[in-house]
C-alpha cells in the first residue's frame, strides 16, 4: 500500500502510527494557524499577479482559505496528528473543501520557507506587545520614582548596609534596566522583520517569483539574502530567548528585594493584599508569592534558551527536522514573560512604601562613614588615611555601642583636629544623600535629571 501522505509519492508504504505521532508538531505548533493562513494568501496573491498560476484557480484558493480563516477565528476547525503539521493540515482541510487546485498554493514554496515565515511573523506580532509592557512597567516605576526622590533608604553591597540612597534612585536603576531589556527587544525586531518566503527548500526557485511582493503583504521590511540560511536561521528565536533570559533576570532581583524589603526583618515596604497569600496553617502570613512565582519562572526560560541553543549546535546547513524543536521553548518563553510583566508591574504599583523604616535604617548603622572619610579628604588629608582613621573610629563606637552621630566632638578631636562641629550635619542620611551629585548620583537634584529624562524618553 502506498504512502498517502501528501509528500508520499516515492514511498511504497505508510509510516507507522508511532512515526506519524512522535514525528507529528501539530500539537503545539497550530498556535501559528493564522499566521500560516496569512501568509499563504500572501504567496497565493503573487502566484496570481505573476501569472505562475491563472487568477480563477487563484480565486477558489483564496475563497477556501479565508473559509479556513473564519473558522478558525470560531474555534471549529480539528487538525489531525497524521498530517504532521499545521501547513499540511491546512493544506489538507483545504483540498477536501476546493479539490485537487488546492495544490496549486504550493508552487514555488516547500515547507522549509513556509515554517520558517510563519514563525518569523509569530515572533514578529508579537515582540511590540513585549515592549509595550515594558514601556508601562518603566512608567510605574518612573512614578513611583517621582513620589519618593527624597525617601531615604539604606544603599548595599554585599547586602550590607553601605551608603545611604534615594529610594527613588533605587527605582531609576531597575528602570535602566528594563530599558536596556526594551531596546535589546527593539533590536530583535530588526532581525525578525526579515521574509525567508521564496527560499523554497534551500535553493530558490526556477519560477518567476516576487519575493518583495510577498514580504510587502505580509509586512516584513526585508528579505532573506540568501536561500541557504533563508531557510535554517534561527537567530531572530535565539535573540528572543536571550533578551526574555535577561528581562526575566532582572524581574528576578528586584522580586527577591521586594520578598526581602517586604520582611519582618526589614519592614521596607508591604506588598497589596491582593498579589500576596496566606497560610493554610500559619494565621498570621503574608507571602510574597506572586514575587516569589515571578522570581521562580526564570528557570523555565533560561531552559527555553539553552534548549534551542543545544537544538542548533553543529546543525548543518540548510533544513533539519531538529528545527521542529525551535518552537515549543519561544511559546513556552512568550507564554511566560507576558503574564510575569503585567503581574509584576501591578504588583508594583500596589506597593506601600514605609518612608520612616527606611529613614530610621540609615540612622543606626555606619552608613555615613564615608562621609567622615570624605570630609576629612576634603580638609587636605590624604583619603587612605582618612579610611584608616574612620575605620577605628567605626571600631570604637562598635566596642561602646554607639554610632558615628553619637561621638563627642572632643573624642572625635582625639583621631583628628582636622574634624570640627560641622562635622554632625555631614553625618546626616539627607545630607550624604543631598551632595552626592556628580551626574547618575543618588543627589536629590540628580535623581530629578534622571526621571524628567526618563519621561522624555517614554513621550518619544
């Protein structure tokens, strides 16, 4: 018995079930349907204008493939494993509702060209959803920035308490950073924007085709230079994984600050009632769990990334049936990041902030060290032993339980004649905070730069 598939010709048996069920990607990758139709009807137009194929039969293509489009939009259509994907399923469905002419829609094009288009223009519809979240999550911030330019909070590094900060500061650099996720996503649509139609298998094609046309319909800016790689690039899949890897990084760290700042032991901020849970048996818990969930599903991309990157390694030229491993993982990561930044961002703007914990932080630590050193820089001494100097200064006030505030002028007198009365206005949070304005600082004045700036950019 013959092979019925419709690449069956030379084949003088059937595929077994199993081989048709492992080999069969119409599990997952049906979610390209409508792209699938819409650039079918792309390739069908330039048959017809070309004259590969007459305008009659180009019409009865093109009535039976906006029939499929409709029904698709009602959910009513069913798509068989046996016909492998969603190309041949589509092709299917449309030869048993035109006939045999359905066939004609597969001049000039293979399969290689048509999976690699209709994931191009998946990718493509979907990356400005992606930055318009993050535009929306940088303008929460950018607000919640503006309400706390002067709400003073301890700086760290080594998650010890290093230098007092604007907490509005601290919100600009979770701003950069999603801008920088922003502009690598930006930067991701240049190499998505690109139509491997025409390709065919890897060749191109000996028919008069208009691969301009094509693109222009469909709505790519460009064309593939080159068949070969037309056809096995993934790079576009691969950029989009990489930039979800590091925007979902960055959701990562400032989850577990918000889990941190949230705590008994900081009592920084709380997070809303309505993306926090309870205890089934500890009555008195509030659980950061939508940070915590957002902070865990960084696995599952970073999976997604290195997945594809192992699918690709050493994978000759030109297709490959491992390139239907290329989809499920980008799904997988648009499925994730979408929610975790709608989630995130109103998470974030349900967030209380307690102004006086965080001030009353900054004011039993050493955090103004470097104020001492610095003012005594400033007084002509060399900083390296204004650092030695403070630091037995921090040493003693640890041994006697006191802070830097706390001191005498006349024992501070005894490390140096250098430090005089004005020296307690310098240890002030504000005013550590206030003078630190040398451009991308945590000065007050500074902090404003960066948000008015901030907004301009969001305007253009």
């Amino acid at each position: 018995m013959a092979n019925k598939k419709l690449w069956g010709g030379r084949f003088q048996t059937p595929t077994s079930k199993e081989v048709d069920q492992f080999g069969a990607s119409i599990y997952f990758d049906q979610l390209m349907a409508d792209e699938d139709i819409t650039c079918s009807l792309a390739h069908l137009h330039m048959l017809a204008k070309t004259k590969i194929i007459d305008q009659v039969d180009a019409d009865k293509i093109e009535a039976g493939l906006n029939d499929i489009k409709a029904d698709l939009a009602k959910g009513n259509l069913h798509f068989s494993y046996e016909n492998e994907d969603i190309h041949m399923n589509i092709e299917s469905i449309l030869t048993d509702r035109i006939g045999p002419v359905a066939g004609k829609l597969h001049t000039a094009r293979s399969r290689n060209d048509q999976v690699a288009v209709d994931f191009h223009l998946y990718v493509k519809r979907r990356l400005p959803q992606v930055i318009e979240l993050l535009k929306g999550l940088q303008a929460t911030l950018v607000t919640m920035a503006e309400e706390n330019v002067e709400t003073i909070m301890p700086g760290y590094t080594h998650l010890q308490h290093a230098q007092p900060i604007s907490y509005g500061h601290y919100l600009m650099a979770y701003y950069q950073m999603f801008k920088r996720d922003c502009e690598r996503f930006e930067f991701n649509e240049h190499h998505t924007d690109m139509s491997p139609l025409g390709a065919a298998a890897l060749a191109g094609t000996t028919f008069p085709i208009d691969r301009e046309m094509t693109a222009k319909e469909i709505g790519f800016g460009q064309v593939y230079a080159n068949s070969l790689d037309a056809v096995s690039d993934r790079d576009f899949a691969l950029e989009f994984l990489s930039n979800a890897s590091i925007l979902m990084m960055h959701l990562s760290r400032f989850c577990e600050e918000i889990s941190m700042w949230a705590s008994y032991e900081f009592n920084y901020i709380e997070i809303s009632d309505a993306y926090t849970t309870g205890s089934s048996i500890m009555p008195q818990k509030k659980n950061p769990d939508m940070a915590e969930l957002i902070r865990g599903k960084i696995g599952r991309v970073y999976g997604d990334l290195i997945g594809l990157l192992s699918t690709m390694k050493s994978l000759p030229l030109a297709y490959n049936k491992d390139l239907q491993e290329d989809k499920e993982g980008v799904f997988d990561a648009f499925n994730t990041i979408i929610p975790s930044i709608k989630i995130f961002t109103h998470m974030l703007q349900g967030i209380s902030v307690k102004k006086q914990n965080m001030y009353d932080a900054t004011t039993n630590d050493f955090s103004n060290a470097t104020e001492l050193a610095d003012y005594l820089a400033t007084k002509g001494m060399p900083f390296r032993q204004a650092h030695g100097i403070v630091g037995q200064i921090v040493y003693d006030c640890i041994v006697k339980h006191i802070n830097l505030q706390d001191v005498p002028l006349d024992d501070f007198k005894k490390y140096s004649e250098l430090i005089d009365s004005d020296i307690y206005e310098e240890l002030k949070p504000e005013t550590a905070v206030k003078r630190r304005n040398s451009f991308g600082g945590t000065g007050f004045e500074q902090v404003k730069k960066q948000i008015q700036a901030a907004k301009a950019e969001l305007e253009a």
